[in-house]
C-alpha cells in the first residue's frame, strides 16, 4: 500500500513545478523514482570536472547525511507533505502513517517504557 501511494501519488506531485520552491534544499534527483545516490555522484563529479576547465583548484566540501532520515521530525515532513497537491484522504493517510509510533529498549532484562516516535523515517520505507 505503502509503495502505491507514492508512485500515484507522491512521486507526480513532487514532479510539478509548483513544488520547486518546497524542494530548493534537496538535490535534484532526491525525490524522483529513476534517482539514486549513483546519480548525484555522477552529477558531482562532471561539475567539478567542468569547473576545473576554468579553475585551476576546486574545493568539494561533502557531508554524510546517512542517518539523516533519524532526525526527520515528522511535524516538518507533514508540513511539506501539506503544501503538496495530494488528495486530502492521501495527506490524511501520511498523517496516519506517521502517527502513534512506540518504540522502547530493553537493557540487562529490564524493559523501558514505550515512548512516542516524533522523528525518523521507517528503514526501508517508500516514503
């Protein structure tokens, strides 16, 4: 269900470009589903071979965002999900979707108690 949602719903409406501004901070290929990390390396990568053309040094600086999807707090996803042109019972489903997550630990077999999830993306999710 998960995965159709986003290919019939997500995906055109990120691809509209009324949504450019909403997503002037991610790379190009970020939200597109042909896009991938191998992508963005490539585009990288022939940038700053066309920059040294005209530059005698280039600087690159990189950061890792591997976990970044650890922190996504998901009252700010759910505002960009807002602004998209998505049906209402598609948003409502988001909402849905990101809502009533627990999560507890256990250490030494003692159980902690369950704790909201108000931040991170499921690994392994569509979204």
């Amino acid at each position: 269900m998960e995965k159709s949602i986003v290919w019939q719903f997500l995906y055109p409406a990120f691809n509209q470009p009324s949504t450019a501004s909403l997503l002037n901070d991610q790379f190009a290929f970020a939200f597109r589903p042909t896009g991938s990390t191998t992508a963005a390396i490539v585009f990288l990568l022939h940038t700053v071979t066309q920059m040294f053309n005209t530059n005698s040094h280039v600087f690159v600086i990189a950061t890792d965002f591997s976990k970044a999807s650890d922190t996504v707090r998901h009252v700010s996803l759910l505002e960009k999900f807002a602004a998209l042109d998505v049906p209402d019972d598609v948003y409502n489903w988001l909402v849905n979707f990101f809502s009533g997550g627990t999560q507890c630990t256990t250490f030494h077999n003692v159980t902690s108690e369950l704790k909201e999830i108000s931040a991170s993306v499921v690994q392994g999710s569509a979204i």
